[in-house]
C-alpha cells in the first residue's frame, strides 16, 4: 500500500530535512513529490528525529510546504543486462539515447566491499598498450591501480586511449565518467565510439546534482559485478575523476553540517573510499574478475592531499605523471621513478623482473647525472656517464612517449633497444645468457 508523509523541514541545495518515519533504512530509495513534480531520492542519513534525504534531480521547482515523501523501504537498485554492454548511461544506469534493452533483472548499488576471505590472489597480466605501465608498472587482472593526474595535461586523451587499448582475454571496459564537464565528456565518448564501441560509459556531467556524482562508481561497479560474476567476463573499471567524487561528498557533507576533516574533506571519507576501491578483485568460484583503474587528479600537484593520500592506502600501487616530461613532450607523461605496482612480481616471469629492474636502475642512475651534469657541465663526464644521458634521453623519447598503443613484443624489443646503448658492464641486473641473447644477439 503506497503511503506518503508530510513532515519536510528544510531544503539545503539537493538534501532535504524530513521528519524521521519508523523503520526507514540508510540508501533506501524514496520519491518525492511536490505539487506534480516527482522525484527519486536515497536516504543518506537518520537519527531520532531528523532523515535526510539527498534528491536525485533539480530541486529548485521544490515547494517546502507542499512536499510529500514515500519511503520505498528498499535499497536503491539499477536495471541489469548484457544489451547495455557499449550504451552510454546516466548515474542510475538509464540508456541516455532512449534505446530498449531487455532487463535481465535489477541491483541494489550498494554492496559493500567484497570479503579478504573469498578473494583469489591476482596472478594475470592485463595489457594496457603504454610501455611505462606494461614493462615497468604492469596492471594484473584483479588490481586495483589508480592513476595520479595532474591538471593542464592531455588527462582526457589518455584516459581514451587507455579505454579503447587496454585488453585482456574475455574482457568488458566500463568508463564510469565523474562530474565532467560536457565538452570533455563529449570529447570522451567521440574517441571511445571511434575507436572501440565495446566500451560501456557512465556518464555524469559537472552540471548534475552532487549526489549524482556519489551514485555514478556504485552504478558503475554494480553493472560491473554483473557482467564479471555472473556473465564470466573480465571486467576493467576506469574511474575518472575521482577528485570531482571526493570533491561531491565534501560538499555534501558540509550541507549536513557534519564535522569536517582535513581541508574539509569528512573523516569518514576513507571508508567512504574503500566502499568503491574494495569493489575489485576475483572471487572464488566465479569465472570473471573486476579490474579498477580510479584516476583522479591531484589538486595543486599535492601527492599528499587527502584524495590521492587515502587512495594510496587503499590501492596496490600508483602510477604518477609528471609535468615536466609533459613540457618534454613526452606522451604519456608517466614518471616510472615514482610509479608502483605492488602485485606485479606476482605475474610476470624472471627475465620481465630482470628486464624491468634494469630499466629502472639505468634511467634512476641517469637522472642522477643529469642533475651532476647541470652543476658541472657535460663535458666534465666520463664516456660511461653521457652514455647514460644518451639513455635518458632516448628512454623518455622513444619508450615512454608513444601515439599509438603497443604490444608486449614491441615494447621488449624497445627496452632492449635501449639497453644497448649502455656499456655491458653496467647492465649488473642481467644474466651472462640475457645478455647474449637480448643485447649481442
């Protein structure tokens, strides 16, 4: 039996302060009507006296005194099926060119993160086409690797590429798209359709009520977890941008009055956090896995910011871009000094180890006479030493920077390439027989 309640106390930006109703629950679902305006709502927050419900729409026809709430006293769900596969989507996961698909059946969005207990540990490399992620930083199927973007670069160009090339056996793609603005979304989805139709988006723009933005990973991770655990597919999850995510419960937050944490942000934003990064991994008994790939950018450059610093606990790992080797031109400007896969030794074979541990030691120690070097001058180095920045030089250019996706083939053959440049008695983390075979051969 349908019943609504008049008890509406005060309206600040999309939340509403509603009178408390027995037996209402958190994230449960309400409608809410004002005159002939109807709209959907979640209930975000209770005590004994006051709900408050954040509304999923514009609010600003919303009369106060003429409101009236039905409490559906059931989670916040999103329609399910394999047709929605390469559909773009708004935050509630509605197709938004009106297109039909046969509804398989409808999902609460929050599930909470999975069990430590029932996870199997990662073990397979998903390759994303970018030599400084694949050889040195490799993704591996059931991570969840976020990526450190910084403002001014060409984020929504690599996020693209990054959509369309990135692969894995069986694999489905989900863009979830957080709080854009609409030409960068339109640009976005123009590159995406081009060059892979597969990809699914989820699309919420800068112009959508904040709790848009807190629904759209949830929306997106829950049609995630359909095509992985029930489908077998093995699913990447691009979050992009989590800043505008994190920058959306903030606000939010601060219309609750609650008390806030550092720079603002509330204390619970970690949990809050973990609740959409611990949405990742592969299960045992089920076929699929989800793979996440959050990227958000890093507000004034500050790796130490709340968002990336409590992304950075959460994650297995990082990868960084830099702004200097953008003013190189270098694309994409991916700074593998600073950049970290924690389960990647788990994957990958020794001579990969070896190889990659090489790369990283050479292109460390050339950093490092290159900064000799600007205090010196190059004409004060050995032979060895301008080998070195020969290396440096050429690894930025010709390794780091690409236009177009590689295969694992093509950037070994690069690395070896590489390595050739430097005096065989530098290459200390190659065996006699990888030396034969890769730099003499």
């Amino acid at each position: 039996m349908r019943i609504e309640y008049e008890g509406a106390l005060e309206i600040k930006g999309n939340l509403l302060f509603f009178e408390t109703v027995e037996n209402v629950g958190l994230n449960e679902e309400v409608a809410i009507r004002s005159n002939e305006k109807i709209l959907k709502g979640i209930v975000s927050s209770i005590n004994e006296q006051i709900t408050v419900i954040e509304i999923l729409g514009e609010v600003y026809e919303l009369d106060l005194q003429n409101i009236k709430v039905e409490f559906k006293y059931k989670p916040v769900q999103i329609p399910l099926s394999e047709e929605m596969s390469g559909k773009v989507l708004n935050s509630f996961g509605e197709i938004l060119d009106k297109s039909i698909v046969n509804i398989e059946k409808y999902q609460n969005i929050n599930v909470g993160a999975y069990n430590p207990a029932k996870r199997l540990y990662p073990k397979d490399i998903v390759k994303t086409g970018f030599s400084s992620i694949d050889a040195l930083n490799t993704l591996i199927k059931g991570q969840k690797l976020p990526i450190f973007a910084l403002s001014g670069l060409p984020n929504d160009e690599f996020v693209a590429k990054l959509a369309t090339q990135i692969e894995i056996e069986n694999s489905v793609v989900i863009l979830g798209a957080i709080g854009l603005r609409h030409e960068r979304a339109e640009f976005l989805i123009d590159n995406i359709v081009k060059n892979n139709q597969n990809v699914t988006v989820f699309l919420n723009l800068a112009n959508e009520p904040a709790v848009n933005s807190l629904v759209l990973p949830r929306s997106a991770l829950t049609f995630a977890e359909y095509m992985a655990f029930e489908k077998g597919k093995n699913v990447i999850v691009i979050l992009y941008d989590m800043t505008n995510y994190a920058n959306a419960l903030r606000e939010i937050s601060a219309k609750k009055e609650e008390i806030p944490g550092k720079k603002g942000y509330p204390g619970y934003m970690y949990s809050d956090l973990a609740s959409i990064y611990e949405r990742a991994g592969i299960l045992k008994g089920k076929k699929g896995s989800i793979t996440q790939i959050p990227i958000l950018t890093l507000p004034d450059d500050d790796i130490t910011h709340p968002i990336p610093d409590l992304t950075g606990y959460i994650t297995e790992g990082q990868i960084t871009m830099d702004r200097n080797l953008y003013k190189k031109g270098i694309f994409p400007p991916v700074n593998v000094l600073t950049s970290l896969s924690r389960l990647m030794n788990s994957a990958i074979d020794k001579t990969h180890k070896r190889f990659a541990s090489q790369l990283y030691s050479s292109y460390a120690k050339a950093k490092k006479i290159e900064m000799f070097a600007s205090i010196i001058g190059e004409e004060e180095l050995s032979e060895t030493e301008k080998k070195y920045l020969l290396f440096s030089k050429k690894f930025e250019k010709e390794f780091v920077n690409q236009d177009i996706g590689r295969t694992f083939e093509e950037t070994f053959d690069k690395g070896w390439e590489l390595l050739k440049i430097l005096p065989e008695g530098e290459l200390i983390r190659l065996t006699d027989e990888e030396i034969k075979k890769y730099i003499n051969g």
